[in-house]
C-alpha cells in the first residue's frame, strides 16, 4: 500500500503573506489542521512551510497581535515531504525520527499531490488490525463448525440448560 491512498488530496495552501488570522479561518473553514505555505504564484509556486493550528494557538498565547503575523514567520521549515509511491511504513519512520505529525506528498515533478497525517496512519493501522482480527475470528469459526456435533442417528443428544443443571444436582446428591 502506498501513502497516496491514505493521502488527503484536497490541500488548503495559502501564500506566505497571509497572516495567521487568515490561515486560522481557511483551517476553520476546511475542517482541516493545517496549512501548506507556498511562496509565488502559477507554474512558479515553491512549497515553504506548514502552519498548523497549534503554530498558531502558540503564537497567539504568546501576543495576541501575532494573528496578523504573516504565516511565513510562523511557518515550520524546512517542509517535509515525501514521494506518493512511498510506503506507509516509510511515512511512518519520517514522521517518527523528524518528530512531525503531517507530510506532504509530492509527485516526481515536486509538486504536492496530497498531505498524510499521524491520524490518516493510526486509522489505517486500526483499519488493518480490524481486518486481521475478522480473519482470525473467521478461521476460529469455521473450524468450529466444521468440527459441531451434526444431527441424525448417531449423533449426541443435545440437552437443555435446565436439564444439564438438574442432572448435575442429582449426581452430586
């Protein structure tokens, strides 16, 4: 499995002269943590940075006048990306040792294709965990039917509970 199909596509990117405020409310907006800082405009776009929600939860806690702060300050460089042929296990590795929570996926051309984050990941390790569980759950039940007493002539009687609790007061009687 590669890290693209895990990848939300739908990156919210703003300039790097936008100011915190702006990038608070396109997060708010879209429902999204995080915002991808690019620099020019057109083919000439060059990806910066990342700002996430808690840059700037930080940078307002610090001074309240930080929310007109433009996002290329707040920005945390160098931007971390990786390939989308990538596997999730190497996703997984990157974020561990350079201590980050999201990555940006580029294409062969560096241009973003698409962002991971550790959620994305834990929800797709929860998802394979799920999968691994059914199939084991399945192969338990199978080989329980598969082994069932049947019905017909030969086959032991099946009692009721009741029945079963009755007969094991008498014999201990």
């Amino acid at each position: 499995m590669t890290i693209e199909s895990l990848a939300r596509q739908d990156v919210v990117s703003l300039d790097e002269a936008c100011n915190a405020r702006d990038a608070a409310l396109a997060m708010r907006d879209r429902h999204v943590g995080s915002v991808v800082v690019t620099h020019g405009h057109g083919h000439g776009v060059r990806l910066v940075g990342i700002v996430t929600d808690r840059d700037i939860a930080m940078a307002l806690a610090i001074d309240a006048q930080e929310a007109t702060v433009a996002i290329g300050h707040l920005a945390q460089r160098p931007l971390l990306t990786l390939s989308r042929k990538a596997s999730v296990a190497e996703a997984a590795r990157t974020m561990h040792d350079a201590g980050v929570r999201r990555l940006v996926l580029v294409d062969e051309h560096r241009h973003m294709v698409g962002i991971v984050s550790l959620d994305d990941l834990l929800v797709a390790a929860g998802d394979l965990l799920g999968s691994l569980a059914e199939a084991l759950r399945g192969r338990r039940e199978r080989e329980a039917a598969s082994t069932a007493p049947q019905d017909g002539p030969g086959a032991p009687l099946l009692v009721s509970p009741e029945l079963a609790a009755a007969w094991r007061h008498v014999v201990r009687t």
